[in-house]
C-alpha cells in the first residue's frame, strides 16, 4: 500500500506481558492481588490515555478490584512503570504526567456499570485530580463540576533541570481554557510536593470556543471561536520560558454553529471512537517544518453517496474543496474520513472507499496528488479503524492501542507507477516515490552501491525508477518522463539546505494541467491570510510568516527558469557573429564556473564508471554549465536574503553538479543493463540491440534537455555520436547530424577519422561527416581557454598556416605563392561535394 503504518508501541507487546509478569511476581511473593493483577479479561480495561512530548505514553486499566491503574511506557528505556492506583471504580478519560514524572492529573467520570454507586462528590459529573506521585502522597482535587474536563501538562524545552514551576492546561466543555501554574518543592531528599497547594494560580486561556486541538511536539493550542456566525482559527503558542503569545486568526468558512463540541488530540478520547464516528466533523490542523499550515475540514455526512472534504492551505492562500461518489455504500457506514500528516504531504481516506495523497508544498496542481479508489488493491490494505493523526507523522489507533509512525512505502508507489495506466498517477507516483528519497540520499547510496549491480542482489527502488523510465520512456502523452525526473529529483535533492528553495527552484517540469482526475472534482478558491498578532518571528513562525509575504507581493513567483541561460548564450552567438567580444573577466568567471561543477561532481562520484562521460573537454557543455551557475547564482542573490553569497554558491554547485549526476546515472545504468564495455566504442562491427537501446534512452536524454536548455555532462555528444554512427544506417546518422540530435565534437570526429579504415563505405562516410563540419568563425573565448564549438575543419586550417608561416620562416626570399587557408578550405569542401553527388 501506498501508506506503511510502521508500529513503535503495541499495548499488546509493549505493556500486557509486563503486567503478567508483575502479577506473577506478586502472587509468588504472597502479596496477593494488586494494581499489576491483570486477568485475561482485563485486557479490555487497557487502553491508552496519552501520549506525551517526550514520547512517553500513559495508559490506564482495572484490576480485579476495580481500581483504576495508571501506567506509564518510557519510549527511550522501553521500560514500564506504575505511576498510581485509585481506589475507586471509577472511568479515566484524560491524563497526564509532567515531565519530571512527579505529578499526575487526571480526570474520572462514574462507571458506566448498572447498579454501581455514585463514587463521586454530590452533584458532580467529573473528578479533576492532582497528585504527587514522587512518591505518591497528597491528592488536591481541581474540579468537581458537572461537565467534562481534559487535562494536559506543558512540556517546556529544557528538561536538564526540573523547573520549579508547573503548568497545566484544563480544558472545560462548558468551551473555558484554563493554565494552572503549580508550584513544587522537594522536601526530605527527592520527595516532590506541591506549594500552596489551597491556592493554585491560574489564567483564562481561551473561552467561548467551539473546537480545539492540542500540537503536543510544538506546544501549540489550536481553537476556533465564533464570531458573528464566522469562524475564526486562534492560535496560541506556549514557550520553554512559561510565556505564551496569541500568534494569529483567521477566517475559516466553514459552519460550526450546529456541530457540538470537539477536542483533537488532548489525549486519546477512547470512548468517542467506540461511538458512531461518522456522526461527528472532521477539522484538524497540520504543520510542517518548512512553514506549511493546513486546516483539513470534513462536514457531517447528510448523505454517505458522496463525500465532500476541504484543505485550506493558509501557506499558499487558497483553499481546495474534493468531492467524490462512493459504490457500494452499506446503510450502516460508521466509519468516516481520516485526515493524516505525512510532513510533505496530508492523506485523506475512508477506508474501503478512496484514498488521496495531498501535496502540502506544491497543491497548485491536481496532477501532483495522488488519488485512488475503492478497486484499487491498495486502498483495502489501509486499516479500516479510526486513526488519530499525532504531532509529526505519529498515528495512534486508539481502538488496538498501537502506535505508528506513517511513513509512505516508496516499493508501492514504484509499483503504481508501474502498473497505472493513467499520465497523472504515473506523475504523482514519481513525486511521492521522488520524496520518499529525497534525491540527494538516492544518488550517494546508490554510487556506494554500485559494485553490487552486476550481482543478482534486489536493486534499489531508485534504480528501479530509473529502468522503468528508460523502458517507458514514451508512456506518458501529457508529460515528459525524463524532463520531469531530473528536475523534481534535483529539486528534492536541494530541497532542504534552505526553506526558501521551493519558491526558488521549479520541483516539476509541468506548469499546467487541464485534464481531470478520474473519480473527483475540484473547487479552488482564495482565501483570507491570516492576521499576525506578534512583531517578531523565529522558527516556523519565521518561516510561516515568509510564505504568507511571498504569497502577498510574489507576483509573478520566483521559480527560476533558465531561459535565462538560452538568452544569455543567443547574446553570445549574435555578438560573436558581429565580431563583439566579452571582458576576458568574464569568459574567465564562466569558465572558472564550469571547472567548480566538474570539481564538484567528481568529488561525489564514489565509484569507477564504465561510462567514458566527464572524460574530454566539451566546450559547448561547459559553457552552458558556467551560464546557468551564473545565472542562478544570481537568481538566488536576488531572492535569498540574509545569506551569505558563500553558502549560495555552493548551493548552486550542488545543484547543476547534482542535476549533471542524475544524467549520467541513468546513461550509467542502462550502460549497467545492457553489460556493454568500453569496446563499444570501437568501430569494428554494426551497433547490437544492447547499444542502439543506450543509444535510443541518450537520444531521449538530449531531447528533454534541449527544451529545458539545460547542459550535459561532458562527452556525452562524443559517446551519444558514437553510438549513432554504429547504430544508424547512413542517411539516417546524416538526417541526425543535420538536425542538430547529433552533435560533431572534437573527440567524435578524430576517432572516426583515425578508427575507420579507408574502404569504399567508410571514406564514404568521412566526406560525410567532413562536409557537415560547420563553418569557421570567430570565438569570443581565445585558444588559451578553448572555443565555443570545436570545428576540425579550423584545425586543418590552422595546420596549413602552421605550414606557410614556417615556409616563410626558412626561406623568405624564396618567391612562390602563398597558401590561402581560405581558398583550401573552399575546394575542399566543393571537391567533396562533387564526389557525394551533392
């Protein structure tokens, strides 16, 4: 399946043997029953109640008494410790531990078992609870009212010292936010109590809201209060110093009015989930490192026929409505959409039915989300319970007690995208896959790999990528196969040395799609930024804060696009046509840059290749490498802000040197596939099926290449024209030379000069080839640093006046006639005309 649910705690592994093995240790010791005296059919009582910053996680069961046990699962140690007993039958549904573990807070309601009696104070529904639990010693009661309350301590950065300052967060139905600040002190040794405890301060967070939900990672309060009927998201941030700030609002429009009272994540509401979910709303925040903010919002269902789920991406300033029709729909439908945070990417699935992959980056066009339906084999492997989407990519299945980490399985989007038929599956599927690897870790693995390929060894997915372009080289109609895997891999190759590199760098060669997706329809709209509260930023806000800038005043957007590069290198030709010339100090700075991408791409190569490429001096690739190095140099310098130009012009080396890297390792491994040598590239026979395949995929290489007007690794023209000339019959290598697919390089033309016989065919061959040389002109780089093509017919020439100037030199009285470079040049090409019937 597309999404792999990886488990990091199983209440059933992680916890139940433990308890069996403290019940057993008691009972051998006499002890009797006590809290660790769990039963067989006790295993229904256990169920997660927490799961807190540090990854520690709080679960709660019954003993043979009925007490209510808290327990907690130390995610580093794997350890399990008992944290308290209440002696009193009574249902926990939040808790929560500090992060020194030496208090606890809970919450009980009364048993739901008939004819038990009221263990609680008159008049109260719920028992808020707090208790020293280091050891265990006083117990204050903090509410005891009629309505529910949750519970949730602040977990503050620093944790290498305790802080002498506690708080907690309670969360009332009656829609109140309230921080108690507790104030402890260790007496006698390390006994830990509460000071003051009669009066414990606290403040009013928030009131009058509708819905919340709790970022335990990030310390963050989301809620959502009513406004004139309007719906306005509040956020507010608590900081490792104790402070905390209201950080934005913004409109939503969506209608809570009539949807009740919802917590997300404060604790696991194990009891809501053994209820009908899809009664309820879906909304939920996401965030993600690079300064992303999704609100995803599912309405009550009037109809299960179809189902409608929006995203607003608060980041990009528009919000995207789905809708899709479900078959097969039983009457009785109790499970409804899950919204899940990948990082990149936001999932959105009902089980059974859909499942759509959304990318949080770049949502501007469908053709990057994946959707799949309900035939798909994919869709039944997802789990069909209610998950709760944690901070990160955590997901907690409150109904089994298992917690995941999703992660997305990079061999079930490489088998999508072998298997689909459709062009916008096959793109999303390579972006997801593309993600999955994040390009750079690709390209270093697989070259430390290498000696492993000729092995009957599982190649990598990465590679498996790269065949399966090269096979399907034309099996997408709306897009480039090969144009878009080198641009989104170099994307994501770079993508996290800066956040600003997704405004700056294209991640897809597709600027447009028009074509619908099967199954779904879409409604764009804009919508309201959000009103920043504070004046100053650092870390996400910071980063938040920039992409809301970029998306008020980044009209048009900052992709870079190195046409750039095109007109720059057309300047060039049209100047040097008009005998103009660049400052030395520039052909110097191109040239230079050249040298810096070679350097840095040999530097990563950590393996042999059997691919003669980055071997010659090609100085029509090298000059299109120093443009674009210079051009998006100065791209950057625009646009990135406050860093340093160093920094940048390694980012831009790493960029093209990567971007050059990926050519080569798809040359290199169908190089690889076809177990060709370096005898290839002699002319002794007629190209075999194994070359003229490398010879095809280099074809289609240079094809996506030339429209993007991107450069090649050096010697790829030479190798590319070799191949031609041993696969191609004769007029058609002449149409390829004619229409520019072949290029005449220096070290091409000299080795079929010297490699081919003089036969008939052959000489054939070489007036061919010799009549095609293009015409002798002026360069505005000189022969100290090398030209801008390399034409054998000038080199011919300079020999022949090499010649006449050392004639002149040993006899310069003698009279005789000058050799004209010029006249020479002329016949030659006339008198080869003239016996190709030409």
């Amino acid at each position: 399946m597309a999404l792999r649910l990886v488990a990091d705690f199983d209440l059933g592994k992680d916890v139940l043997p433990w308890l069996r093995a403290q019940r057993a240790v008691s009972e051998a010791s006499g002890a009797g029953s006590g809290g660790a005296d769990v039963l067989e059919n006790d295993y229904e009582s256990l169920h997660v109640l927490n799961v807190e910053r540090n990854g520690n996680i709080i679960y709660t069961y019954k003993d043979d008494k009925g007490n209510v046990v808290f327990g907690l699962y130390d995610c580093q140690t794997r350890q399990n410790e008992l944290l308290y007993t209440f002696e009193k039958d009574l249902q926990v549904f939040s808790c929560s531990v500090n992060s020194e573990r030496t208090l606890l807070a809970a919450s009980l309601v009364q048993s739901t078992k008939e004819g038990k009696r009221n263990e609680l104070q008159p008049g109260s529904k719920c028992l808020t609870l707090l208790v020293e639990i280091h050891p265990v010693n006083n117990v204050k009661v903090l509410k005891a009212v009629d309505s529910y309350i949750w519970v949730q301590f602040l977990y503050p950065h620093i944790e290498s010292h305790p802080l002498p300052e506690n708080h907690l967060l309670l969360i009332s139905e009656e829609k109140y936010i309230e921080q108690f600040r507790i104030h402890v002190a260790q007496e006698d040794g390390n006994r830990v109590v509460i000071k003051n405890s009669g009066h414990l301060p606290r403040d009013r967070i928030a009131e009058d809201f509708v819905w919340a939900q709790w970022d335990m990672s990030e310390q963050r309060l989301y809620y959502i209060d009513l406004k004139k009927s309007r719906s306005i998201l509040k956020c507010i941030q608590f900081y490792a110093d104790e402070s905390y700030n209201l950080m934005f609002e913004v409109p939503l429009d969506i209608s809570l009015s009539n949807s009740g009272f919802k917590l997300v994540n404060f604790g696991c509401d194990y009891h809501q989930y053994r209820d009908k979910f899809s009664k309820h709303l879906t909304l939920c925040v996401f965030t993600n490192h690079t300064g992303s903010l999704c609100v995803c919002y599912s309405p009550k269902c009037a109809s299960w026929g179809q189902i409608t789920y929006s995203v607003f991406y608060i980041h990009k300033g528009h919000s995207k409505t789905f809708t899709t029709s479900l078959e097969n729909v039983g009457s009785h439908m109790t499970k409804g959409i899950t919204f899940l945070n990948l990082d990149y990417y936001v999932a959105v699935y009902l089980p059974g039915h859909f499942f759509h992959l959304l990318n949080v980056q770049h949502p501007d066009l469908i053709c990057h989300n994946l959707f799949l339906t309900g035939n798909n084999e994919m869709i039944d492997m997802l789990p069909h319970c209610p998950l709760q989407s944690l901070s990160g990519s955590l997901v907690l299945d409150c109904c089994s007690g298992k917690l995941y980490r999703a992660l997305l399985s990079q061999s079930s989007l490489l088998q999508l995208l072998q298997n689909t038929c459709l062009d916008c599956e096959k793109m999303a599927a390579l972006h997801c896959a593309l993600y999955c690897g994040q390009g750079a870790q690709f390209l270093e693995a697989q070259w430390r790999q290498r000696a492993d390929l000729n092995t009957n060894r599982v190649l990598s997915d990465f590679l498996k990528i790269i065949q399966w372009i090269s096979e399907n080289v034309s099996a997408c109609h709306s897009f480039d196969l090969i144009q878009e895997f080198i641009i989104a891999s170099s994307y994501w190759s770079v993508y996290s040395e800066t956040s600003n590199m997704d405004k700056l760098l294209p991640h897809s060669s597709v600027l447009t799609w028009n074509t619908e997706i099967p199954g779904i329809t879409l409604v764009t709209e804009d919508i309201a930024l959000p009103l920043m509260k504070v004046l100053s930023f650092k870390g996400y806000w910071e980063k938040l804060n920039s992409n809301l800038e970029y998306v008020k005043y980044a009209k048009p957007h900052f992709h870079y696009n190195n046409s750039v590069v095109r007109r720059e290198w057309h300047n060039l030709i049209s100047e040097e046509k008009t005998g103009k010339r660049r400052s030395a100090a520039y052909v110097r700075n191109i040239l230079d840059n050249a040298v810096k991408v070679i350097s840095n791409l040999e530097a990563r190569n950590l393996g042999p290749r059997l691919t003669p490429l980055l071997q010659e001096e090609d100085s029509h690739q090298r000059l299109l490498m120093g443009l674009m190095v210079s051009e998006l140099k100065d791209h950057f310098l625009r646009h990135l802000q406050g860093v340093e130009k160093k920094k940048i012009e390694q980012m831009v080396l790493d960029y093209i040197s990567k971007l050059l890297d990926l050519i080569c390792h798809i040359v290199e491994t169908n190089w690889r596939k076809h177990n060709l040598h370096s005898w290839v590239l002699h002319f002794n026979s007629r190209g075999s099926a194994a070359e003229f395949a490398v010879f095809h995929i280099m074809t289609r290489i240079l094809e996506a290449t030339n429209s993007l007007f991107l450069p090649l690794p050096p010697g790829f023209h030479t190798l590319h024209t070799i191949l031609g000339v041993q696969c191609l019959p004769l007029h058609n290598l002449l149409h390829c030379i004619d229409s520019g697919v072949l290029l005449l390089t220096e070290t091409a033309v000299i080795r079929l000069m010297k490699d081919l016989d003089n036969t008939e065919k052959n000489e054939k061959l070489k007036f061919s080839i010799i009549v095609r040389l293009p015409p002798p002109r002026n360069s505005m780089i000189n022969k100290s640093s090398f030209s801008v093509e390399f034409l054998p017919l000038n080199y011919f020439i300079e020999i022949l006046t090499d010649i006449e100037s050392s004639n002149q030199a040993l006899y310069p009285f003698e009279g005789h006639d000058n050799v004209d470079a010029e006249f020479v040049e002329e016949a030659a090409l006339k008198h080869t005309a003239m016996l190709l019937g030409l």
